[in-house]
C-alpha cells in the first residue's frame, strides 16, 4: 500500500514552511489510516485531499485562491484507475469539499460539472449548501490583494494518489486555481489525463502548477502513458519538460502500480508526504 500526496506547486513563504509541511503529513496520515482499514485507494486519496481542503494554509477548499471578483471558484477531480472512471467538478463555489462532489459525478452518468449546476447536482446527492464567505479566508484575501498590486502569477493546488491493499489505483486533486483568474476560468485540475489520472496496471498521478500548460501537455495522462517503456521519474521529467517548453511550471506526484511513489517538479518548490508499508518521509523542496 502506498499513499502519496502535495500540496501544491509554487515558492511558500518561510512563515508558512512549517504549517505546510504538518498539513500534507496530516493529510497522507488520515490517507495511511483509510488504506490500513481496508479502505480503497479511492477511499484513501479522497480522506486525503479533504484534510488540505479544510486546512486554510492550501489551495483548496477554505483558503483556496479567489478569482478576479474576490471570490473563490473550485476545481476538483478524482479517477479510479481500476475502471478508468473519472469524475470532476470545475467552478463550484458552494461546496465545501468539491472533491466530494467530484466523487459523486464519478459515480453519476457525467464526467464533469460545473458552475450552478454542479451545485444543484450537489444538493441532489445530500451535500449542503455551504456559504461562500465562509470559503475566503483573510490570508487568501491578503494574498489576492497583493498579487492584484503587483501582478504577479501564484499557484498551488492539492493532490493524492495511493495504491491500496488489493492493487487498486487512484488520482485526486482540488484547488482554487490560479488568483485573480477570470470569473469561470477552469484549469488543468478538474480535465482527465490534465491534472489528475490512473489506469490499472500503470500508475496514478496528480499534477500542479500553471494549468494552462499542463493541460495541453496533459501531464498525468502523459506521465501515466510512458510508464510503459520509461521509468517513473524519466516520465515524469519528460512530460513537465514539455509544459515548461510550452511556458508552464509545475509539479507532479505518482504512484507505480508496483507501488513506488515518485514525484518531480519545475516549480520554485513543492511540498509532498507520503507512506508505504516500508518507508515513510515529507519534505518541501
Ligand atoms: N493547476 C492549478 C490550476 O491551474 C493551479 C495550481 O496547481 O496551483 O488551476
């Protein structure tokens, strides 16, 4: 079993480098806890991924980054590498865990919703309407405040991918976006094979960083694919060399279907923590 995940591609403040490095540990911990139980790798990646959502300090969920009304607009996604079911949710902004929601249109006849009506789709799964504001926190108002003056481009984004007891493989990634984005603008994360993708006997991976070019590279799809005649981190390497030729950087975490956990990045820095039944370690580099 493994469990692997980031929280997000791009330079953290050395004010924060402590709050970061506990949080993806909490998260991969409360993943470990989900695979130790039995639970699926879908199971664990999904616990996971709702630890950073509710943690302020992350990209996603409370405290993700707000667009250019002020407001913050989610993207999640989750796939199943054992059936290559893919669920996503782009634009949300009443939810309080979206990678919840995306697991729900997983498992509807959609792949991907977005704006009010994923919303609505939302209250017809049972999940309660959550206030806006209550998703703007005063550090995501101060950080769009200030890239708003400087014009500068932050990212940062939340993931996990874990390989649980019976094989299974499993991607799933949540963020607020890019700050100060266009009202409606959707980025790599909630697209399959973009920001998140597993397949069956392969790998899983989730990806962070400038979505625009790591959707056109498709990054996870990309690194995923290669694991076929490469090695991890030379897929890994390769598709993250493409999205920086087309002008993006990023980050990507994978898991081998023989459970290696790897990642590589481009960015200034990404933080990351992961498990497996012999080895355990986190960092933020
Ligand atoms: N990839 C995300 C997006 O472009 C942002 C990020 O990872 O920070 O929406």
């Amino acid at each position: 079993m493994v469990i692997l995940v980031h929280g997000g591609a791009g330079r953290v403040p050395e004010a924060l480098r402590e709050v970061v490095l506990e949080g993806v540990q909490r998260a991969r911990d409360e993943g470990w806890r989900v695979l130790r139980q039995g639970g699926s790798a879908m199971d664990a990646v999904v616990a996971a991924v709702k630890v950073m959502e509710d943690d302020p300090v992350f990209n996603a969920g409370t405290g993700a980054a707000l667009n250019r009304a002020g407001a913050a607009e989610l993207d999640a996604a989750v796939m199943d590498g054992e059936t290559l079911a893919f669920g996503g949710v782009a634009a949300v902004r009443d939810v309080k865990n979206p990678i919840e929601l995306a697991r729900e249109v997983m498992n509807s006849e959609h792949i991907l919703l977005c704006g009010e009506g994923a919303s609505a789709f939302a209250r017809e799964r049972g999940i309660p309407h959550h206030p806006p504001s209550l998703l703007v926190t005063e550090h995501a108002l101060a950080r769009w405040r200030e890239v708003r003056k400087k014009g500068l481009k932050t990212s940062g984004t939340v993931g996990a991918v874990a390989l649980d007891g019976q094989g299974r493989l499993a991607a799933a990634t949540s963020t607020g976006g890019i700050v100060d984005k266009r009202v409606g603008r959707i980025g790599d994360t909630p697209l399959v094979g973009a920001g998140t993708y597993a397949e069956k006997g392969l790998g899983a991976a989730s990806a962070t960083g400038e979505g625009e070019f790591l959707a056109r590279a498709l990054v996870t799809y990309r690194s995923v694919s290669a694991l076929r005649h490469q090695e991890p981190k030379d897929a890994l390497f390769e598709a993250l060399a493409l999205a920086k030729a087309l002008g993006g950087e990023g980050g990507i975490i994978l898991v081998t279907a023989d459970g290696r956990p790897v990642w590589h990045r481009t960015s200034p820095q990404m933080s990351f923590a992961f498990r497996s039944d012999d080895d355990e370690g986190a960092g933020l580099e």
